[in-house]
C-alpha cells in the first residue's frame, strides 16, 4: 500500500510538493543534487597501494594558486619561480602579490601565455623590454603598479 500521507518539511512545517522530487531513500526527497563544482586543474600522481598496485590519484587545483616550487613540481611546470615570477609582474600571466611575501598566479593564464609563445616572433623588443622590467622587479623586490 502506498503511503497517501502530505510529506512535510520538518523545519518549516510546510507541506512539500514531491511530484517535481526524488525519493533518494525511503522517506528522503531531494531536488536536482547539485554538480560539484569541479575544478578546472588535475594532476595524476601514482601512489603505492598496500597490495603493492600503483593507483592513480587525482590532486586538483584552484584557478589561481601560489607561486612556489612544489607547486610548480605538482603541476609539472618545468620553470623556475623566479621566471615565472617575472612572467607575473610583466603582466604575460595573471597574477598577484596577495601579501609581502606571497604571490599567486593563475593557471590557464600561463598555459595561454604558453601557447602564445609557441607563435613565431613571439618575443619582440617589446615584449623583451617588458620582461626585462619584471625580471627587475623580481630582483629587485620591487613590482610595478602593485600597492604596498
């Protein structure tokens, strides 16, 4: 026999129509289960198992994340901080200094910059000179436009 009873929500006290819900367990409705915001950067990283397998893992990213070695080593980013550091304060990658000690730079950013390098001539005097200036800035703590 199919219980006939209104289903009422518990917290409001009000009745709720289940025609547009699913009963995910018995007594349980739900709406539409929301995605997951999934993240936009993974890499797959080998752990030993306890039965001596290989499984793979997958370590994700945030769109922005900090400027440092294991970051880059994580992500397979074959640079050093300190280029990268200048690819930020020459503007070719997104970024920021979030704190006097801190920057972060965004992902898609550097893989878009990557493949715009790729383009024959990509590096004109311009471009160079604007390197140049956050290669300076790098050395010499100093970032162009960034406030104290």
């Amino acid at each position: 026999m199919i219980d006939q009873r209104p289903t009422i929500n518990l917290r409001t006290g009000n009745q709720i129509d289940t025609s547009k819900l699913a009963e995910i367990a018995p007594g349980v409705f739900t709406g539409d289960i929301p995605m997951l915001e999934l993240p936009r950067y993974g890499v797959t990283k080998f752990v030993k198992d306890r039965d001596g397998i290989y499984r793979a893992i997958l370590v994700t990213f945030p769109d922005y994340v900090k400027l440092n070695q294991k970051t880059l080593d994580q992500l397979g980013i074959k640079i050093s901080t300190r280029v990268l550091r200048s690819l930020v304060y020459a503007g070719f990658v997104k970024g920021s200094k979030v704190s006097p000690f801190q920057t972060e730079f965004c992902v898609e950013s550097l893989y878009r910059h990557r493949r715009k390098t790729l383009e024959r001539g990509f590096w004109n005097e311009r471009r160079l000179t604007d390197y140049s200036l956050g290669w300076d800035a790098v050395l010499n703590g100093t970032v162009q436009g960034e406030e104290d």
